[in-house]
C-alpha cells in the first residue's frame, strides 16, 4: 500500500448504509481496506444459523458457491460507491453476470470468508471486477463479476 492509500474500516452500520440488502441477504460484515478506483477487501463471518445450513447440507454444513459469490458481488459494490458515489436511496447495483468462476474449497460455519475485489475496467455505469474470497490464505472461490448501477424505480 503506498502512503496515499489509507486502510479503512467500515463496519456493518456503513455498509448497511450503502448496499440495499438486509437479513439474511447482508453477505458482508466488515470492509478492511479499500482503494477507491483500485481494490477493496474486507470479510464474513460464517455462522451455523444461517438460513442455507438447514438444508445445505443438514449433516454437513457448506456455504453455497452462489453465495459466496454474492457476497463478492456485495463487496464489489461496495467499491463501487467508493469510487463514485450514488444516491442509494434512488440508485441500484445490479449483478450482471460472472465469467471465470471456480470453486475450489468449502467454506463451513466457523470460517472468516476473506473477500477481496479488484477493478479489472470500469465504463460508466458498468463495473468489471476481478473477486477472490478465501479461508485462512486459501482461496474457496474466485471469478470476474460484472455489474452495473441503474435506478432503482421498475
């Protein structure tokens, strides 16, 4: 990091203030670092009471992929804003697909998800993001996400 780039924390009252979702959806606890423009990280923390370990699995808890990947996509936003904020009160990030995506070890109740992002391009309204989450150094999830920001009336 070099001197101008500042570590932050954000916390779960500021994130709330900037993504749209709320319980059970929130799939960011806490934002570490973030460099507007460049990268983001921040993490997760993985209970047994959420929602998903009910049925996925009943004996064998797992986080579902697709929820790992939302919550890259959370954070990704969350960069986003950084970068150049909106109005989340009239404005929306919307997910708008994911290439490249792998899944390369389970996350399980107990775990700190990792999650960092990375901006790959940036045009507009539209976010090309490179996301990574990982548990203890090793990665679980990666992908490129795409994702845009609209306004939030139908």
């Amino acid at each position: 990091m070099s001197p101008s780039e500042k570590q932050v924390n954000l916390d779960i009252h500021r994130i709330l203030q900037i993504l749209p979702h709320r319980y059970p959806f929130v799939l960011v606890d806490r934002v570490t670092e973030l460099v507007p423009h460049k990268r983001i990280r921040g993490h997760k923390c993985v209970a047994y009471n959420e929602p998903w370990f009910q049925g996925h699995f009943p004996h064998r808890p797992i986080m579902p992929g697709v929820m790992i990947l939302e919550a890259l996509a959370q954070i990704g936003g969350i960069l986003a804003y950084a970068s150049e904020p909106f109005d989340p009160t009239t404005n929306l990030m919307f997910f708008l697909g994911i290439d490249k995506a792998k899944f390369r070890h389970t996350v399980v109740p107990g775990d700190v998800l990792e999650l960092a992002c990375q901006v790959i391009h940036h045009r507009s309204n539209v976010w090309k993001l490179s996301g990574e989450a990982s548990v203890d150094g090793t990665v679980c999830a990666q992908g490129e996400l795409l994702a845009t920001i609209v306004d939030r009336s139908p």
